[in-house]
C-alpha cells in the first residue's frame, strides 16, 4: 500500500505521469496570462495616473505663472492672492513650490526655509532655455517638475520685453494618493489572483482527471487480459491513440497466440512421434513374452525389428536436437571459410551407397570453385538433407544432379532429382515441422518430417534462401542461394 503510493508520488514529482503533466500545462496556461494580465493593469494605471497629475499641475501653475506677472510677483512677494494661491495648490497636492527669479534667487518657498537662496540646478537652467520637465521619482512618491513664468497671451508673447522667460516654478507634489490606490488595487488583485488560482486548480485537477481517465480504463483491460478474464483487449474509443494502443496490442495477443497454437501443436506432434517406435517396440515385445518356446530365429528377426525402432526413435531426437540448436541466436554459429566443393564431394561420397542400392545415379557438376564463410557442421546438414531426401524420393534406377556455381557474392547449390515429385498443394507445408507428403511411405524409409525444417532454419542463419520447383511424377529441384561473405 506504501509502495503504491510512494511510487505514484515518485511518478507525480518526476512528471512521468501523465495527469501531473496535464495539470501542471493547465496551471501554468491559465496562472501565467492572469499574473502578467494584473501586472500589466496595475503599471499602465500608475503610468496613466502620474501623467493625469503632471498635465494637471502644470496646467495649474501656468494659470498662476501668468497671475505672477500680472501681481508682479517676482519683484514684490507680499501679494496675498498669489500667496493663497500658492499655499492652496501647495496643500492640494501636498507639496511645495520655489519661485525662482531671473537671477536664480528663490523669491517664494511654500516650504518659508529656502527663500533668499541661489538654486543652479539643472532643471532650473533647463526651463529658463524653454524645457519644462517632469520628473517621477517613484521611490520617494513625488513628482518634479518646473514651469516657465512667461505670459501665455500671444500679444504679451510676441513682445520682446514680456515674451521672453522672467522666472522658473520648481514644483514637487507628493504621489502618495496614486500610491494607495495602487496598494488597493494590488491587494484585490491579489485576492482576485487567488480566487482564479483556486478555480484553475480545481478545473486542472478535475479535467486531468476526466483527460487521463481514457488510459485508466485501457489499463484495466489489460490487467483483465493478464488475469484471464478476457482473451481480447476492449476497445476504447475515446482518443486514436488509445484505438491504435488497442489495435497494436491484439495484434500482438494474436500473435502470441498463433505462437502458443503453434508451440502445442509442436509438442503434441514431438509426444505423438515419439510414441510411435516405442508403441512398436513394445507390441513386439509383448509378443514375444506372451508365445512359448519361441524358436530362435523369430526372436532375432523380432530383436532386429526393435533394434530398427529404437534406431528410428533416436534419429528422431537427434533431428529434434539438431532443430532446437537451430532455433537458438545466429550468435550460435560457428563461421569459417570452407571449401563447398569439397565438403559436397564428402557428403555425396557418403551418400552414394545408399543411392546405389536402388540403383540411383548421383552426378556433382561443379562450376567453379567456392570458397564461403559458413558454419561447417549446419551447412553440412543443409547438403545432406537435400541430397538424400532426392534419393530416398526418388524412383528406382533415377539420377541425383547437384550443381555448384557462384557469382561475386553468393554460391548456389542446385539438387534435382527424377523422383516422384511434390504435388502443388504440399509445397507450402513442406518445410512445417513434421509435415510429410505421405506419412506412411516416410516413415517406411526411415523420416522424421524435421529435415527440411533443420534444411531452411540453417540456410537462414547464413542470411540465404531456398526455392523449391517440382513437378509430381518427374522430379524435384532446390535452388539454395548463401552469402559468400557471412553477414553478421
Ligand atoms: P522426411 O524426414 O520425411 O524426409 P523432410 O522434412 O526432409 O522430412 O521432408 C518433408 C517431406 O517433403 C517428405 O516427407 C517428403 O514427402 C517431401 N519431400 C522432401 N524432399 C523431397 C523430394 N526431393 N522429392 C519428393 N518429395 C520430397
């Protein structure tokens, strides 16, 4: 139970699983627009607000730079209107003023502690060259900014004595108000950001849910399948994913069935050819021990019968073995160069008086010399098989032809006989474990149905192919085609 959940944990922390993935995208799809989306609103209503408040204070003290003159303020400062227009705007915005004259004196401080004093500042120089500017200094939550005392009415403009600048206002308000309300709106962006953030986890969690839950069923069909419920995975339809997983994998349990079909179908055939020589040895036996005073010639001829049987019962293991050792990887080869000519010449050498007693004629055409990279032993089984499957079905006083040529990359064994031939309907079963044209007349001289099928699996290790031509009453040819050079 433990293991369970700290492995699903494990998996969800990894992001393995599919669901973490699917929630996480969904959070992060629905969280990150939503931040940048209040972090966007909050900084343009800051950059509104500062601007609203610097057009509206320089609006304001262009009004009173043009009451200033007329109050000639610059040169008397007791003018109790500009004063209290001065000391309102000042209180308004909660900030100071410095009226600065020609010669950079301040002439008026809202503030009453810098008056008399010379300011050469930068700003001050500027606006006396006409540059008004405005400063935001966010981090102490004021706004700077000087305003030009010259009149604004085109007739007094356009006169060189009144048009040109006669003093500077040096204004900082206080940004606090904007401040506050930037505070508020933070925190209800925030409770907003947490109330969206608690609605995206639970649509992420439920959706993830409702997306993954698709692959949950289809793991459910297969946990049915491995406990024997079922012998077909259901289909689920809901994405074409999981159609093609489904697909796949009853594919694959067909598959394995054909397998399993043909692995029994294997052993019942083994059990059932195993059987057959001893079934004989043992009825021979029987009768023998159930007659009394069996003259000794019948017990020989007896004897000799299930000497034949025991003779049959180990060919059939030894092809058995010879076919399991076939099966194995190609690792399993043992590759050297040999000479094929030669190793024909032996084979057909051995093979020769067995064909000589039907009278058979064996006749080995070799083109050219070869030289090939094969494993000697299976290669040996491949030559043997065939020659001596076109003695033994073969007809009396008929002919065995096995030609050798080569080109630059294969060598090609051709064995033709004159023998009864393979009707059309066996050729595709020929190489089948087992399968015999005519089990009875097999068996009768002396095969086991596996020499083919030892034939084939050996001339594929070496990455060749065999072909098979007949025409029934007249004859039989393989054509085995291997590599010169053996392919890994
Ligand atoms: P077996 O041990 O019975 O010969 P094989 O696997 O070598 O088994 O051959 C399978 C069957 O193919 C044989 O039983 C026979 O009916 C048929 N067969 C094989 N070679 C020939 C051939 N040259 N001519 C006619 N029939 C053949």
């Amino acid at each position: 139970m433990w293991e369970k959940i700290k492995e699903k944990l494990l998996r969800t922390i990894s992001c393995k699983s599919l669901k973490a993935r699917i929630f996480i995208i969904m959070i992060a799809v629905g969280m990150i627009p939503s931040i940048l989306l209040q972090y966007g609103i909050l900084n343009s209503y800051e950059d509104r607000a500062v601007s609203l408040r610097i057009s509206d204070v320089q609006n304001q003290m262009k009004i009173i730079a043009d009451h200033l003159l007329n109050y000639n303020y610059l040169q008397d400062t007791s003018s109790e209107v500009i004063n209290a227009e001065l000391d309102q705007i000042s209180n308004l915005y909660n900030g100071r003023v410095l009226i600065i004259n020609s010669n950079f004196r301040i002439v008026k401080d809202t503030y009453g502690i810098s008056e008399g004093k010379t300011i050469i500042s930068e700003e001050v120089i500027k606006c006396f060259k006409g540059e008004s500017i405005s400063n935001y200094d966010k981090k102490n939550g004021y706004i700077e900014l000087t305003t030009p005392i010259m009149f604004s009415g085109s007739a007094e403009y356009d006169n060189p004595k009144t048009g040109k600048i006669q003093g500077v206002m040096l204004t900082s308000v206080s940004t606090d108000s904007i401040a506050a309300t930037l505070d508020i709106l933070g925190r209800k962006a925030i409770i907003l950001q947490i109330l969206i953030c608690v609605v995206i986890l639970g649509g992420a969690a439920v959706l993830s849910n409702i997306l993954v839950r698709p692959f949950n069923r289809l793991t459910d069909a297969i946990k049915d399948i491995k406990e024997g419920y079922t012998e077909e995975l259901a289909y689920v339809p809901d994405y074409a994913e999981t159609i093609h997983i489904v697909d796949a994998f009853n594919q694959v349990l067909a598959r394995m069935k054909q397998l399993n079909d043909s692995r029994q179908e294997f052993v019942a055939n083994v059990s059932h050819e195993l059987k057959t020589p001893i079934t004989s040895v043992k009825v021979l036996a029987d009768s023998l021990i159930a007659q009394e005073d069996v003259p000794a010639e019948l017990y020989k001829e007896f004897m000799e019968d299930i000497a034949a049987e025991i003779d049959r019962e180990n060919k059939i293991i030894n092809d058995l073995l010879a076919l399991v050792k076939m099966d194995k990887t190609a690792a399993d080869l043992n590759i050297s160069a040999v000479n094929i000519n030669e190793l024909t010449e032996i084979i057909l050498k051995r093979l020769r008086p067995i064909a000589r007693k039907r009278d058979i004629e064996v006749v080995f055409e070799s083109i050219r010399q070869v030289t090939a990279e094969v494993d000697e032993v299976k290669m040996t089984l491949v030559i043997t098989n065939l020659v001596e499957n076109a003695i033994k079905y073969n007809k009396e006083q008929g002919s065995v032809k096995v030609v050798l040529d080569a080109d630059h990359q294969f060598f090609m064994l051709k064995v033709s006989d004159t023998g009864i031939g393979i009707p059309e309907e066996s050729m595709d079963h020929i190489y089948e474990r087992f399968y015999r044209v005519d089990k009875s007349h097999s068996r009768e001289i002396g095969g086991t149905g596996l020499g083919l099928a030892i034939t084939r699996s050996a001339v594929l290790m070496h990455r060749g192919s065999i072909k098979l031509t007949s025409v029934e009453n007249e004859g039989t040819t393989f054509d085995v085609k291997i590599p010169l050079n053996y392919i890994a």
